[in-house]
C-alpha cells in the first residue's frame, strides 16, 4: 500500500505541475474562497478533459480500420488551463498539489482499449534434436497486410512461430526479414481477416519527461499494461551495436515484453521495447527502447529485401586519443582504425592503422561511432571521400564502399585481424522448457514477496505444489518455500529455474543444489535429484 501511495502521489504531482506551467513563478497570497474556487475551476476543466478523451477513442474492431486510431489534438490543447482562469487566478492555484483528487488526473483505458488489440503475444517454437523448447516475446501489428514488428532475439533460433492476440486468437507467421545489428525482425501473419494496425509517431521528437505507455505479455504471464515517462534518450547499452541509440524509460517491462510497443498518449508507436537493465533479472525502472525513426527506417528495409543493407569499409574503429607526457586517455575527434581486415576496402584503397578519420562525404565524425554509421548509411558500390589523418598531416581518399557482411562474420574478421580467437559459431537459443523437478513453481509478484515478508534484494520463484511420491517430496521439498537460487544464479523467474534443470541434465548431473527460503522464513541449502 505505501508503494501505491507513493505512485499516486508521484503520478499526480507530474501532471499538475503540466498543467500549471504557464502560472507566474511567484503567487499571491489569497483567501480561501478564492483559492477553493480556483481549484474546483481546475477540477471541471480535469473533467471535462477526461470526457473528451473518451469520445476520441472508439474500439479499433468497432471502426474496420486504423485511420483514425492516433487523436488529433495537439499537445498543447490536452494541457491548457481552463480558458476562464485569468493569469491571476493561475497564481492563485494551491501549492500543495496532494490535495487535487485522484478525479482529477486523466485516465489512459481508453487509449490502451484502443490500441491493444494490436498488440500480440510471439510464441516461438525451437527443436533441436531430442529436445524441444518454447519461447515467448511481445510483437505488434503495423500494416493492414498484418505484419508484425517484434525483436530478433525474440524469435531467433525459432522453427516454428505463432501469434497470439489477446482474445486468445493464434495464427502462423512467417519471417519477411531480420536485422541482428538493431534486434528487429518483420513476421507476416498468414490469415486473410482485416486485423487493426498501428502507425510509428510521424511528426515531432520524443522528449525527456513525456508520458508513455508500454503494452506487452511479461513472463508470459497475459498482455499487462504499464505507465511511465522518458527517461533520457540518446542511451548506449553494452552489446547493442553501433546503430541504435536507445530511448530509455521507466515504465514497468520485464522479460516478454520484448518486442512490444511504447506507445505516446496519442496512441502512437514511439518505440520497440527491447531490453532492460537488472541486477536481479526483473523489472528495476531501466528498459531501453530502439525508436520509432529507427525502426520505421529499418522495417522498410526488411520489407522490401528481408534484410538491411549497410555500407561496409573494413576497418575495426574506436575513438581517436592521444597522450600527453606519457599519460593517454585524452581523446580528440575522429575515429582511429584500429585494424584493417585484409581484402576490404580499407586494405585495398591504403587505410593504415592508427589512421584517424576526420570526415566522410563532407560529415565531420566526432568517434568511432559517428563513423560507422556514416559508412552503414552507404550504399554498396558508393564512393566515399575520406578525410584522415596520418602522422599529424591530413590526407584525402577516395574509397568504394562494399556491402556489409553479417554480425557474425564482422566480428570474426575483426577477431582474426587482431590476433585473437574468433568467436563460437552461433547456436539456437534453447528458449524455456518443460522439465519435469516434481515441483509446481510460480512467479512472485511484488506486492505477494512483501507479504510473506522477504527481503527487498531477494528475489524467488514459488513452490505452489509437490508431486506426490517424486523424489522432490523424499527430499523434503514443501509448497510455500520460496526458491532463491539454483546452482548460485538468482531465481527471477521460473524460467531460469528450467534453463537450470536443462542444462545440468545436458551435463548429466544428478543434482542441483538450491538456495530455500522456508515457510518460516528461514534459510536453507537444500538439493533437488533430477
């Protein structure tokens, strides 16, 4: 309950203070009537805002079509002051904004009633051998020819794929495209009936601070709405490539919401939810998210050649530096070739290492970064003109871009030419997996863990039930114990539990040793035979 409160009270001060961005920055001292009267004027004017909401958003299955399914209204009359209110009476509002109502904020049911039925759950089907597992992530419509947006990683490795909608309707897809280097992927669904889409936000930038929506079927678990805001934008996430620069926000996504969408309060797509940040593998307020510019660009790509096509040079970059007395880390614009793979581009034109490109085609690059994506927004067979340096003079080079080749084989030639073992060929992912413990286990929901008290860094999976005469049950598991850890990783979700079991049968292990938490609260190292 305190944490609801402490929501609310976050959620109602960030409106308000919306709402009264136009007061003066000093108010005058009232009396109460005038100032009961100017907070009831705020209220109405609240009211009827939410009314009006209400009428903009019908059903998309009621309409037939997704052409009026983003409001018109601009921004800047969603959140106008009453048109009665004089600036005097503005600086007349309370300053204690906990007494506004709950009434008073606007509700988002009719915005997530519209654009939800959109919204789909990706279940991905791997076989591999005698084992088979299944998967699930998030996806959305984005086209009246029922295609659907979702993560690469979510259906990577997949033999067989499905959609699900909320109302428990599934249908096959098919692949249209991927694009590794951004973890997206185009699926088609293969029906014939008119399905609801949504569209990307076409006008205008994202910016910090706006409210947004993320819709998606964590843990799998059944499609879960959450609110938040934009967090910062601009973000750069380990292992995300050069070519996303991630929105992040603090709206409530989990595992399986993957791929789902982050919606503005207009109902349009700003974003492909993609990752979190989390010590503890759940939900800690830090999810990145690809944007919608991104992404619109990208999908267009794997619509029309199922693939994005990136200019390539050969060279490994990383951001320029140079040292003074001795002492480097001091870094400078460009970005210094580090290596050159022999054969490209970069080998055949004269790039060198320790070269340190200044500009390409006229466009200043301040790093490594900024040059790969002025070189991957090439087409193959373009000529790039070259601006480097080399031993502190500046030279112009003229270089014909090829087509760049995949992830893998990109970072198995840079390994190569810098003297280090290439990476392990790629291997499906295993995805989740019914393995029979004898033990019937749960998620934990936040507000169940504080309930049976456990502590804030812990995280658990619950043991609803033992199978009668398993070896579970003759090694004394209980329903109620909570399951810490299992072979010392954190037990976030049951999941994790099964991709244990999996892998020590893999191993063929006997055992897995599991850290307890029992019914009284105490703590205990128990072992599980399997």
């Amino acid at each position: 309950m305190h944490d609801l409160l402490t929501s609310r009270k976050m959620l109602l001060c960030a409106t308000t203070a919306a709402a009264l961005v136009s007061a003066p920055a000093l108010a005058q001292q009232s009396d109460p009537s005038e100032t009961a009267r100017v907070a009831e004027a705020i209220n109405n004017n609240s009211a009827q805002t939410g009314q009006n909401e209400a009428k903009r958003f019908t059903p998309l299955r009621d309409q037939g079509t997704t052409d009026q399914a983003s409001p018109q209204n601009s921004a800047a009359q969603k959140m106008s002051p009453p048109a009665e209110l004089s600036s005097t009476a503005r600086a007349l509002t309370p300053q204690n904004l906990m007494d506004m109502p709950v009434s008073s904020l606007p509700s988002i049911a009719d915005l997530v009633e519209n654009v939800s039925q959109s919204v789909v759950n990706i279940i991905v089907r791997t076989e591999s051998g005698e084992t088979t597992s299944e998967g699930q992530g998030s996806g959305f419509i984005i086209s009246d020819k029922n295609e659907v947006v979702t993560n690469y990683h979510v259906i990577e490795g997949g033999n067989t794929i499905n959609v699900e909608f909320n109302d428990g309707q599934v249908y096959p897809a098919r692949v249209l495209g991927t694009d590794e280097e951004t973890d997206l992927a185009l699926l088609q669904i293969k029906t014939q009936e008119k399905i609801p889409h949504l569209t990307f936000k076409q006008d205008g930038d994202v910016r910090v601070g706006d409210w947004v929506v993320a819709i998606g079927n964590p843990f799998g678990i059944g499609q879960s709405t959450s609110l938040g805001v934009i967090s910062a934008i601009g973000r750069e996430r380990v292992d995300s490539g050069n070519y996303v620069d991630y929105i992040q926000t603090d709206a409530t996504i989990n595992r399986g919401n993957s791929g789902g969408p982050l919606f503005n309060l207009d109902g349009d797509v700003v974003g492909v939810n993609s990752a979190i940040y989390s010590p503890t593998g759940a939900s800690v307020g830090i999810a990145f998210v690809i944007p919608h510019g991104t992404a619109e660009q990208v999908i267009s790509s794997l619509r029309t050649d199922g693939r994005v096509r990136r200019g390539y040079l050969g060279a490994a970059l990383r951001d320029a530096e140079f040292e003074i007395e001795g002492q480097p880390g001091i870094f400078k614009a460009g970005a210094l070739v580090n290596s050159v793979v022999p054969g490209s581009p970069a080998a055949q034109y004269g790039l060198q290492v320790d070269d340190i490109i200044l500009r390409v085609n006229d466009e200043a690059v301040r790093n490594a970064v900024e040059a790969t994506r002025v070189i991957g927004k090439m087409n193959p067979g373009d000529v790039g003109r070259f601006i480097y340096e080399r031993d502190e003079k500046t030279y112009a080079l003229n270089i014909s871009i090829t087509e760049r080749p995949d992830k893998h084989e990109v970072e198995t030639a840079k390994a190569i030419t810098q003297g280090m073992p290439p990476p392990a060929p790629k291997e499906p992912s295993r995805g989740t997996i019914n393995v029979d413990t004898g033990l019937q286990v749960l998620d934990i929901s936040s507000e169940f863990r504080n309930a049976i008290k456990m502590r804030s860094d812990q995280v658990g999976i619950y043991v609803e039930s033992v199978t009668p005469g398993s070896a579970a049950e003759s090694a004394g598991f209980k329903m109620g114990m909570v399951l810490l850890e299992a072979e010392s990783e954190p037990l976030a979700e049951t999941d994790v539990l099964r991709t244990v079991v999996l892998n020590a049968k893999l191993d063929e292990k006997e055992s897995i040793s599991l850290h307890v938490r029992l019914k009284d609260g105490g703590e205990t190292y128990m072992v599980l035979p399997l």
